[in-house]
C-alpha cells in the first residue's frame, strides 16, 4: 500500500502548477492549516487538493491526461466512507446494515458536507478561474463537497489515516446529528422507489428532459415516470440533483411525504 501511495505523491509532488507563484493564496492556505489543526508536510498535496479544474490550464488535460483534483476527490470518499463506517459500526453495535447504510449516506451525502465545508468557510480557499467564481463556484454546494473529500485525500496521503480520522472527526462526525436537522437530508429516491415497489411493483424511471446552460454551469431538467405516467420533473446543476427534485414533487403529489 505505502508503495502505492509514494507514487501518487511523486505524481502530484512532479505536476506542473502555478499556483506555487501566488503568494496570496499561499498565506491565505496558512490560516486554513490552523483552522484545520493540521499543517502539511508536503504542501503540493494541499495545494492541489485545493485547486479545482476550471483554474487547470486545458493544456494539461490534452491526450486524456487525468486531473489530480479529481483523483483525489476519488480518493477522499473512499477514506471518507471508511472512516464514517467504521465510526458507526463501533457506536451503534445494535443497528443492522440497513440503518448503518442510512445513516453514512446522510453523513457522506453532498449537502451534508457542503454544509461541513461552509463551516470551516473552505470555498475562500479554493484555486478556480475568475469566471467560475463569478458564477458562485466559492458557494457552489457540488464544488465545496468535492473539495472537502479532496482536502481528506490530502491529509490521508501527508498524514496517514490517523490524521485524516482526526479530521473526520472533528470536522465532519462530531455534533452531526444536531446540524442534520438544518438541512434537508431526505432522500426522496428511496422513497418513491419502496413505495413504487410495495404497490405497483416497478421502480421510478428517470428520463432527461433537457440540458441548458454553458459547460461549466450546467441545468438539467428530469422527469421522473412510474408505469409509463409522468409524476413530477425538477432541475438542478447536475442530474442527482434534478432526480431528487422530481422524486420529491411526486412523492408530494402521491401524499407519502
């Protein structure tokens, strides 16, 4: 394993990046190692955890180059999940797997830890073009969830598992069931589905209505059929997003919510 992870640090540690030249962010990073209590060793893992794609030139993505920020957003969910699982096995021995499920999804889902990621103001930080920005990428909820599971990869990879359940922790698991209740966590999916399933023995289908919006601030449009009968749509910045919504128009419409 170690051996493995030396050669993903070589990867970032050798990638080009200019952000090393900005030193403005790179003091702004400073107050974020102390907020977080956790100061890198090797600083580029920071750096590039924080760096999202839209600042990335296109240059570096050419003949199917991959992009580190998302390899380590890969990386800091798969941690991520691991270390809430483990949390919930050893707090809750009499839940079955079905409840432990439940309850990780709430914890690791994109606004719950948007919500985390506002909490330490972690969109401030974030390297991304001016034009994301204005667009309100430094509030956007599917951009600070992302970079929270890379800023995990980020202490993993520097500090071991150890220093990223540290964080985990204290930044994400600790008084969770509290900020739950200030945000809507309901996952109308599950809800249409086992109710589609108990009566009509089908499950919701989900179809693409429409697709608005420049690459980099996308609207998709979804519409949401049980038994071939339209029951709701609903829009959002990606199509998780928009499915929820038509799920939770029908699930209203249907009188199950």
């Amino acid at each position: 394993m170690f051996s493995v992870l030396k050669k993903i640090i070589s990867y970032l540690s050798n990638s080009s990046d200019d952000n090393a030249s900005d030193h403005r962010w790179l003091n702004k990073l400073k107050k974020l190692e102390e907020q977080i209590n956790y100061s890198f060793k090797n600083k580029k893992l920071l750096w590039t955890a924080l760096t999202h794609d839209s600042f990335i030139r296109k240059s570096e993505h050419e003949n199917g180059a991959s992009s580190p920020y998302e390899r380590m957003e890969f990386l800091g969910d798969s941690v991520l999940g691991l270390i809430v699982a483990e949390h919930l096995f050893a707090r809750f021995p009499d839940k079955d797997e079905g409840d432990l499920s439940k309850e990780k999804s709430n914890i690791v889902c994109e606004k719950f830890l948007a919500l985390k990621a506002m909490n330490i103001h972690l969109g401030e930080y974030i390297k991304m073009s001016e034009e994301e920005r204005r667009n309100g990428g430094e509030g956007r909820k599917s951009i600070i969830a992302d970079t929270m599971e890379a800023l995990i990869c980020g202490i993993y990879l520097d500090g071991g598992i150890e220093a990223a359940r540290d964080f985990v922790h204290e930044f994400i698991i600790k008084d969770y069931e509290k900020e739950m209740f200030s945000v809507d966590l309901t996952n109308y999916k599950s809800i249409l589905q086992e109710f589609t399933q108990a009566k009509y023995q089908c499950v919701p289908k989900y179809l693409l209505k429409d697709e608005t919006g420049p690459d980099h601030q996308k609207i998709f449009m979804m519409e949401v059929y049980i038994m071939s009968k339209k029951y709701g749509e609903g829009n959002g910045p990606n199509k998780k997003e928009a499915q929820q919504k038509a799920a939770l128009y029908a699930c209203k419409r249907l009188n199950i919510c």
